[in-house]
C-alpha cells in the first residue's frame, strides 16, 4: 500500500486547541503545593556600592516568610562562563554575589511571601544606601577605547579584499553613509518566571527558557549539585525569539530562597523587571560606503559596525560578514567594534546581527540607485554573485533574483515611479521600497527518542522546545511519515531535560537539527520493528528486516504479508524505541558533547547554504501630519524544504510584522543621567497592533537544496524579518524624497 505524505501539508497546530482554550501549561501555570511567591527589588542607581541596608519594614509585612540581600546570598552562587563564551549563563554577572551596582534595575533583594502581593509591597520597602559613581549607559556617552570584535570572536575576522579605499576615493559614482539602529527589547506576553522545588537534594525548575539544558547544567554548578538531580520543565514558550536566553541571573536565587524556607518559590517578574533582567537588542552604528562604476557594479564596499556590550561579558554578534557576501564586489573592508556601558548584557533578539547590518547594506543599496537612477532591483541584479567574494566558495544555491522576480509581480513594482514624492492618492505621498533578505543556515546537534507504543501509535521525544513556531506539528509530521502513521497518531513529547538533550533553541536552527535527525531515527526504528517481527511468530517471522517497510500503523513485507505494529510491540514485551544521536556534517564530534554538556553546540554546514529573500513594502506619508503608514508588505522567500507551508508563511509573516515595529515603532530609551530604561512598558515601548497592520503576503519561492543537510531545510524563524526596515525606509524615501539613516523613523521625524 502507498502511504499518505504528511510532510509538506499545511497541517494545523496540534497544539492549537490547547492554546487558544487555556489548557496548555506554561512554565508559571504549574504551581506545586505550599508555593511561595517572591518578588524583586532592583537598583535605582546605574554603578556604585550598596553601604546599607534597612529591611525592617519589609520584614514586618504579614505573609512575609523572607527577604534577600547580598548580606544572605554572598558567594551561595557559585561562577557560571556565559553561554556565548562556552559557558551556560546568559550574564556572568551574580546579582547579590556583593555590595557592587552594576547597572540601573540591577537585581539587589528578593522578598518571598506567601501572597504575591505581601512580596511586591515587601520588595518596595527594602531601604537601600548608596554611594553612586558617574556611569556611561549609552554607546554615545562610553568613554572607553572600541574593542575589535575579532579580539572577543574566535569566530570573527574582519575582511580585507583587495583596497576598498582606493575603489572609493577614485570613484566618481558613490555613497557613504551613517546608519544607526536603536535600543529593542523583547516584550513576551509570559513573562520570565521561575518556580523552584526542592525534595531532599533534588531540585526541579519550571522556568520559561529556550535553553533548557542550560540552565540544567549552569544550575548544578552554581549550586554544586550533580546535574542528575536538577530537572527543568518548560512545556510552552510564550514568546522568546532570543528572549528566555539560557540560565538566568535570578533563577539560582530563587532556588536558594526555596531551599531556605524548605518550600516551592514562584518568581514572576513583573514587566518593568523584564527590561532589565533579561537580554535586549542593543544600539549600533554602522558606515557603508560604496563605490561604483558607471553601470552600476560595485567596485568597493566598507562596512564599518559598532555595538554596545555590558562591561562583564562579551556579548557580540557579527554581522558583516553576511553584509560582505550579498553582492559581487573586487574590494571590501569590513572592521567591527564593541564599545562597554554601564548596562545588563544584551543578547540575541530575531535575526540579531542581520537586522541592523543588512539595514545599513540595503539601505546604501537604495541610495546608490538613486545616485545612478537605475531601479533597484536591476542594480541587485547586475551585482548578483554565486560565490562568496572573500574566498570564492560557491552558495549551494542562489535564488535571491528570482525571489526579487517573483515578488515583484506579485507587489506590482511596475507601478513605481523613480522620481520621489511624484505618486500622490489625495493627502498621502505614496512610496514603494525593496530590500533584499538573506541569512547563513545554522544547525546543531540532534539527540531524539523515537518509540512505537504498545497501542501501535508513535512517540517522539526530546528535550527542545515548542516556542510558538509549530515544532510539534512539524515533529508531528515528519514521524508520522517515518512510521507509516498519522499525524494525530504521534504524540511529541518536549520541554523536559529528562528526555534527550536538546541545543538552544535559536539562530533559525531547531528544524535544521531536528528534520534529518527524526528521519534517521524513524529508519532505525523500522529496522528495530523488522527485527522484533522477524524474529517473532507472526507474519513476519524469518524475513530480511531491512527489506520491510511501514505503512497505515502495520510492517509490510514485498510479498504483501503484514503485521500490525501494535501486535509486534505487544510481542516485544512493550514499548519498542530507539535513541538517536544525529551529528550534520560539517559539525565536529566535540558540539555533540557540548549539547550533552547544556553548551552552546550552534554552527554552520559544511556547504555554504543560506536562505533568501526579497521584501518589498508600500508606504503612505501624510503631506501635511507627516504620519506614515504602511498599505502593504510582501516578502518572497527561499528557504529550502518548506515542511508545513501554513506555519512557514506564520513564521514569515510575524517576522515582518516585527520589521515593522523595529522601523516605525520600537526603541528603548536610556536616560543618561540614571542609566535607566525610561519606557518601561507596553504603555510607552510600542510594538505594532492590527491597526498597523494593512496587508502583509509571504511568497514561498522553490528553493530545492539537499546541500543544506539531509532534509533538505534552511530554517526561516528568523528570514522574515531581515530587510524590512530598509524597504520601509527606502520607500519613505521615495514617497518623500527623505533619507532616513536611523531607525525607528518618528511622525515627527518627517516634516508635515
């Protein structure tokens, strides 16, 4: 019999009902007996020593069973690496290690009661005394030397091809310019909670986390436990996209603040905490300069980028060596640096170092079109490469023209006039923009459980994450086609480090490790069923293991015999599973140990796959508010084997919906006096609603490349966003003829 494909069907959710009902448990829905709530005091201050402490009114609040301070806590918390670094923790920095203040909102007391409410009002009456030094919280007041990314990067150098100075100081045809990107930060509607429970020396944490081994393995050391009795449930993510990031700072306090008071503890931040407490987008600056000849082909590219960093760990993410191999170009530069502020570590956010970067790259794209009036498609496309200018290594493959062709009938390019500020409907100038989107394919190790129950349906287990991306489903799907069953026949089991041990779950990466490894796994399951059928009294029994196959929850052999797969795991004794380690080519046996070990374990294939993209946005300026508005936003994307087609356009679609917030919306503002996030709130920090939301499209572009990895996949988490702040930009230039080199673009930014 031919069995159905699931893979490649635009299946639901099978999830979705539990979520949309309310009876999916996140991590602070699972609340053990006699639980205990706390609640944070942070530092008003930016930098300087604690000198004294007054906890007597917090204290006497009833229902309080505790109140932490660095006075309780001091060297409890033992030194975790960061997780960038090779370590586990998203911050080395141990609040309550000490009297020092090392940023504003800075975690310096916990208060536990036994209502939510006793703690909040006993955390606020903490007194604290001060001695305050002078800080430098933004990139534009640090006063340090810049350090050279490449000096903090194993991974990072800085390119030198051929002279890119001289391609520009002789060049009659060029742009140079500055372009900066603001402070984000990620707003989760579940926030970052934590509930820690002891039984005996056993500790078990329910905490919203990506990275769930992390904190596993980062825990047990800084609480000198053997990783065999710390167990970390995370069932659902709400919301991360870089969030959520590995161990963090409060987690090891609220378990001793359990571990004190001998019961469960329940920490849920509230919003303003989560700004400080948790990783961000940081600011960055960049210089792009091009050089040209008359035809529109780049003769040199620079590309000079700084970011801000915390003054303890060294958070850096590099971006121009993707903004160095977009285009065909003889002479390139790149040099970026990290400069330190007196501020909490950043730390991924969607697509962290393409969003600024390939903002500056397309954005000087732009402008170079303009300065030769060539439409810009046609200028991509007479600098299109196959081939990495650096080192002539070959894309496995290139499609990034034709999902430039493809989206721009669908946008209707056509329709675009040159001229800026000449397309007017009424009151509003009209401007459509494009940008081209393109990110490195990441993976990591793999490790999965994949079991046939003694009701004949199948079961596939591992510790990742679902985190809103539909990996169930996916998980779902690819099984189900393994093991001959259907999707509602699979259960998927995730979120617990007792089950194999998963890699973060970020960089576009989970479906990259997990599609081939659940393939691999599904056939060595088929040979274990073969086994136990052949060597059983059924149908089955004598035949060649290897030469059976599975369909409609039943083992066929070529002769047209059968034998249910139920009837072979109940003769079996049970359950029949297997266990599969799935190492990508390219990856070295040492990232393995590193999943084991809760250590980062990301890294590239060995071809060089990536993804690609074309954007293209209609904007609509007011003529006389100067109010933007965008009609309409279209992405064509390339990324390989799309698996479900449903959540692959969901995926897409938020991550230009996010573009736009990071263009028009979203920036986090730092007072330079007080290091504080002034906007610390859905109030004032703005993220996109329906309302500005007209028309968003996804365009799935064929994009067949079996370099990639065995499955066939590229990932696309984080392909949606990428670009789409340069196309809003560059048409609002062409709506306006305003340049725009800074983001977020404001109302009042442009003149009314």
């Amino acid at each position: 019999m031919n069995a159905p494909t699931f893979v490649g069907q635009p299946l639901r959710r099978v999830d979705g009902r539990a979520k949309v009902t309310g009876s999916a448990a996140y991590a602070s829905d699972i609340r053990p007996p006699d639980l205990a709530h706390a609640a944070l005091a942070t530092s008003p201050v930016a930098r300087g020593r604690i000198l004294a402490i007054d906890a007597r009114d917090a204290e006497a609040v009833p229902g309080v069973r505790g109140v932490f301070t660095h006075r309780d806590f001091a060297g409890a918390v033992r030194p975790v690496d960061y997780v960038m670094g090779g370590g586990h923790a998203n911050s080395t920095f141990r609040p309550l290690d000490g009297p020092e203040v090392r940023y504003h909102g800075q975690i310096i007391g916990l208060a536990v009661a036994d209502t939510v409410e006793a703690a909040e009002e006993a955390a606020a009456l903490i007194r604290f005394t001060f001695a305050e030094e002078e800080a430098e919280p933004r990139l534009d007041l640090a006063s340090g030397a810049p350090e050279p990314l490449a000096d903090l990067s194993a991974k990072h150098h800085d390119i030198a091809l051929g002279d890119a100075d001289a391609a520009l100081a002789s060049s009659n045809i060029a742009v140079d310019g500055r372009y900066a990107t603001s402070i984000q930060h990620h707003n989760p509607i579940e926030l970052f909670s934590t509930t820690c429970a002891w039984d005996g020396d056993r500790l078990t944490v329910y905490e919203a986390s990506k990275y769930i081994d992390a904190v596993k393995h980062g825990l047990a050391r800084q609480l000198g436990l053997d990783p065999a009795d710390v167990r970390v449930v995370c069932p659902f993510i709400g919301g991360h996209f870089g969030s959520k990031f590995a161990l963090s700072q409060h987690t090891a306090l609220v378990a001793l603040a359990a571990k004190r008071l001998g019961r469960p503890v329940s920490l849920v931040p509230t919003r303003r905490d989560c700004f400080t407490i948790a990783n961000h987008r940081p600011e960055t600056r960049h210089r792009v300069a091009l050089a040209a000849d008359a035809d529109g082909r780049l003769r040199g590219l620079i590309h000079e980028a700084a970011m801000a960093t915390s003054r303890f760990d060294d958070f850096a993410m590099e971006g121009t060596d993707v903004t160095a191999a977009v285009y065909a170009c003889p002479a390139i530069r790149t040099a970026e640096t990290v400069l330190r502020v007196d501020r909490n570590t950043p730390g991924p956010m969607r697509a962290p170092p393409e969003v600024p970067s390939v903002f500056a790259l397309e954005s000087a794209m732009d402008e170079l079109a303009a300065t030769l009036d060539l439409d810009p498609i046609e200028l991509r496309r007479r600098n299109e490469t196959r081939v990495r200018p650096e080192d002539g290594a070959r894309f496995s493959t290139h499609p990034l023209m034709r999902c430039f062709d493809i989206g721009a009938e669908a946008f209707g390019w056509g329709r675009r006039r040159s001229a800026p500020g000449t397309s007017r409907d009424g009151d509003w100038l009209v401007g459509l923009g494009c940008a081209s989107t393109v990110r490195p394919v990441k993976t990591a190790p793999a490790c999965l459980r994949v079991a046939i129950e003694t009701d004949g349906s199948g079961t596939v287990e591992t510790a990742h994450h679902e985190i809103g991306n539909g990996l169930r489903t996916i998980l779902a799907q690819l099984a189900a086609d393994g093991l001959g069953l259907t999707p509602d026949h699979v259960t998927v089991r995730l979120g617990d480090t007792d089950l194999p041990p998963a890699a973060v779950s970020g960089g576009s990466s989970t479906t990259t490790a997990l599609a081939p490894a659940v393939e691999r796994a599904c056939d060595a399951l088929r040979l274990a069923l073969g086994r136990a059928a052949a060597a059983g009294g059924g149908p089955l029994g004598g035949l060649d293991p290897a030469s059976l196959r599975l369909a409609g929850g039943a083992l066929h052999s070529p002769d047209g015999r059968s034998e249910p797969l139920a009837a072979i795991a109940a003769a079996a004794g049970g359950r029949v599973a297997v266990e599969h380690e799935h190492l990508p080519p390219g990856l070295k046996p040492a990232m393995m140990e590193n999943l084991k070990g809760g250590r980062n374990a990301l890294g590239q294939p060995s071809a060089l796959a990536w993804a690609f993209g074309a954007q293209f946005a209609e904007v609509r300026v007011h003529a006389v508010t100067g109010e933007i508005r965008v009609a309409k936003l279209l992405g064509a994307f390339a990324a390989g084997r799309i698996l479900n087609p449903r959540l692959a356009r969901d995926q897409l679609v938020g991550g230009m919906v996010g573009g736009l917030g990071g263009t028009l919306l979203e920036a986090t503002v730092v007072d330079g006096r007080t290091g504080a996030y002034v906007n610390r709130d859905l109030a004032e920090y703005h993220v996109p609603v329906s309302a500005d939301i007209a028309e968003v499209e996804a365009i799935l572009v064929e994009d067949d490349d079996p370099a990639a990895n065995e499955a066939g996949v590229k990932g696309i988490g984080e392909l949606g966003i990428i670009g789409v702040n340069a196309a809003i930009a560059n048409a609002v230039f062409n709506a306006t003829g305003e340049r725009f080199r800074s983001l977020p673009i404001r109302l009042g930014d442009l003149p009314g």
